[in-house]
C-alpha cells in the first residue's frame, strides 16, 4: 500500500469537492457514507446509471478541474483534513464469520460415588488435581486412590478373573511403573500372578495391606485426572456404598457453545476459530466436537426457548485460557465461504447519492486510480463480508485484480 501524500500535493490535484455530506471508523463510515452524514463528505458525483453516468454526472467543470484526470496526477487524496492512501484489488477467497456466545471451562463431568464403609477422614479441596495412581481422599483412615478407566469399579478384582476393568487395572499398573510391558500386557484383560505381583507392590506404595486383591472401595475409576468442582461429603460424615463424595472435570481446557439449531450446517469437526476472551484478547480454538442432537433450554420467561446444539471449541493457546472456569466468551464462526472473487478493504467502498436527492441509498463505488494517475468512481455492488479482515466482496464493470483504490489512510 503507498504512503498517501501530503494535503498540499494531493489539493495540487483535485478541484474543489462537490456536494455535500457522503455519509466506517469515524474517517471509513464517513467515506461509505453511513455516519448518518455527520462532517464533509468526500464530495462524491451522484449516480446516473453506469460508470459513465457517474462521470456525466461530474459536469465538465470537475473534468476540467482534475477530479479524474488532469495535469496533476496523484497517488492520495485528502478530504475532511484525513490523508488517504492506496490499495490494491485483490482475487481471492473471503469468509463471512459470525459471533456467538460461549463458555469457556473444563471438559468433562464427573460424579464420584463412594463405595466404601466408613468414615470420610480426608477430602480433597475444591481447584485440587488428582492424577493416576494419587489419593483421591480417605474413609476411616483408607485410602481411595484414582486410576483411569471408563469402566466404574464395581467388584473386587482378584487373580484369575477377566473383563474390562481388569484391563483398566492391567493399564495403570504398567502407566505408573509397577510393571514393564514385557512382564504384564497393559491390553490383557487376564488378571495374572504378574497382575497380582504389581498390585502388591502398589499397595506397598500407599501404606495399605499387601492383598494383590484390589477391594471394591479401594479405588476410583475415571476417564482422566481429576480437577474437583465441589465436595459433597464431610469429613467426620458416615461414608456408605453409593454416596457421592466429589464432583470433578477433566484438566482439559474446552469452550462450549450453544448453538442455534438452525446453524448447525455452518460448523463441523476441525474447523478453525477464534475466541474472544473477557479480556477482549483473542486467541485461536479448534472445533473437536459438533452435536448431534438438539435440545430446547427454557427461555427467560419459562416458556420453550429456541432448539441449540452443543459444540465443543479446544484453544490453541491454553496458557491464553489461564485459570478462568465457566466464563462467558465469544467465538467468531464461519458462516460461508467463497473464492475466486475480487475483493477489497471495507472502507474503499464510497456511498453513492441518488441524483436530486444528496441522501445517500445510490449504492457504493471504489475509487480507481488508473495509470497516469487519473481518478475514476467505479460503482460496485458488495458481496460476502468478512468482518475479521475488515474486506468485502464486489462486482462491478471495468474492475479487475491489480488496479490501485483509494482507502483512507492509517
């Protein structure tokens, strides 16, 4: 983009503005003519149909003057004491994103339900992180560690049994060490000597009797680390099989959307996002998960609300994220795509009067700086918007990729 010229050398250029009020930012709403006409527009000719009535519609006396041409060609022009530079028209692809309200949290919902007898003697605090193979807390003095697994615990698991939860079992006891995957096989779901032999030597770890049994009660079962939301149980609080104890998420940094139903089509798995923090700093996301299933929450005032869809964002940057849980966020999605267009800045686009009435509604035109260096409006009709680039998409006759525009300057 060039460097706009000084008001002096680009006034040297142009003749007097015609008209009045043209109507983006305070200097690109003024130029596309949608500040409600505060200020002096650019003094844009009015619009008679075709680019050859816009420039009928100068008179010859702005023809003469140098409006479009004359023996001061100019790479900027200045209006309301703003400098303006050039852009080029480009062809390419544009995006038409669209804001919607999210939260960003954990991933994952987890219930804990204990299932030994007792008394509860130690409890996690909510913000803890329990990982595998840690103490989750302690009934009568016992620990009840965490292993991962989506199978809940619910038998006592002893040598010669078989099953899923024996797998999860076999697993852990290879992830946390206990055993080499040559001495125990983490897919087996055979509970062994080897199986046995580990699980002793992890008892050893946690202070408890050395069984080589794991005792329905002795541990907690869960998809992955733990990061405890509430406490439900109490410490001195009778502890009984099927009790809840803890509620907890994964450590997983994820933003959830509520979509409209309607919307659905516009997302899908991969695609790429941005987030907007409630600091209004943004940083990019994924799409892992769009649902499936719509449901209907109740509006505000009780009656059936509009049917969303829930669509899981992971952030790039998790560091960006911090610590924030249940915050309200703004992630910006595509809604359309489209390529092969020509396109240009938002705020190339100059508000066009309809003849006789000097209220802007005539469309809009970009201005062209042809070889030479004369000026020429070029009427145009807009496309896609992508207001993240801040572009549009345009037709218009005699408008081709490489051609220089006039835009306001930074």
């Amino acid at each position: 983009m060039s460097a706009a010229v000084s008001p002096e050398a680009a006034e040297a250029g142009r003749a007097p503005e015609q008209g009045g009020d043209s109507g983006l930012s305070r200097r690109s709403r003024r130029r596309a003519g949608l500040d409600g006409g505060r200020g002096r527009g650019r003094g844009r000719v009015m619009l008679a149909g075709g680019a050859g009535g816009v420039l009928a519609a100068a008179g010859g006396a702005a023809a003469a003057a140098g409006v479009f041409g004359g023996s001061h060609p100019a790479s900027g022009v200045v209006d309301n004491a703003d400098p303006t530079s050039l852009a080029t028209v480009a062809l390419g692809s544009l995006s038409s994103q669209q804001q919607v309200a999210a939260t960003l949290g954990y991933a994952g919902s987890y219930s804990v339900l204990n299932q030994a007898t007792g008394v509860y003697t130690q409890l996690p605090a909510a913000g803890q992180v329990i990982r595998r193979g840690q103490v989750l807390y302690q009934v009568s003095g016992s620990p009840v560690a965490l292993l991962y697994g989506r199978v809940p615990a619910y038998r006592t698991l002893s040598e010669g049994m078989s099953g899923a939860d024996v797998r999860q079992l076999n697993a852990n006891l290879v992830a946390l060490g206990y055993a080499t995957r040559s001495e125990l096989d983490p897919d087996s779901d055979y509970f062994s000597a080897e199986t046995a032999y580990a699980l002793e030597l992890y008892q050893d770890h946690l202070g408890v009797t050395e069984t080589g049994m794991l005792a329905l009660g002795q541990a907690v079962f869960l998809p992955a680390a733990a990061r405890v939301t509430t406490v439900s149980a109490g410490l001195g609080a009778p502890a009984g099989p099927g009790a809840p104890v803890v509620q907890a998420t994964s450590t997983v940094r994820q933003v959830s959307i509520a979509l409209d139903a309607s919307e659905q089509s516009y997302v899908r798995d991969g695609d790429k996002v941005v987030i907007t923090l409630p600091d209004s700093q943004t940083t990019p996301g994924v799409v892992t998960s769009v649902g499936t299933v719509a449901t209907t929450p109740p509006s505000s005032t009780g009656s059936p609300g509009t049917p969303v869809i829930t669509v899981d964002v992971a952030p790039s940057n998790l560091a960006a994220a911090g610590n924030l849980d249940q915050a309200p966020v703004q992630v910006s999605i595509t809604t359309a795509t489209i390529s092969g267009v020509l396109i240009v800045p938002v705020d190339a686009l100059v508000a066009l009067a309809v003849k006789g009435g000097g209220e802007a509604g005539g469309g809009y035109a970009v201005e062209v700086v042809k070889p030479g260096g004369t000026h020429e409006l070029v009427p145009v009709t807009t496309g896609l918007f992508d207001d993240a680039a801040g572009t549009v998409q345009v037709t218009g006759t005699g408008l081709h990729a490489g051609q220089h525009i006039v835009v306001p300057a930074l």
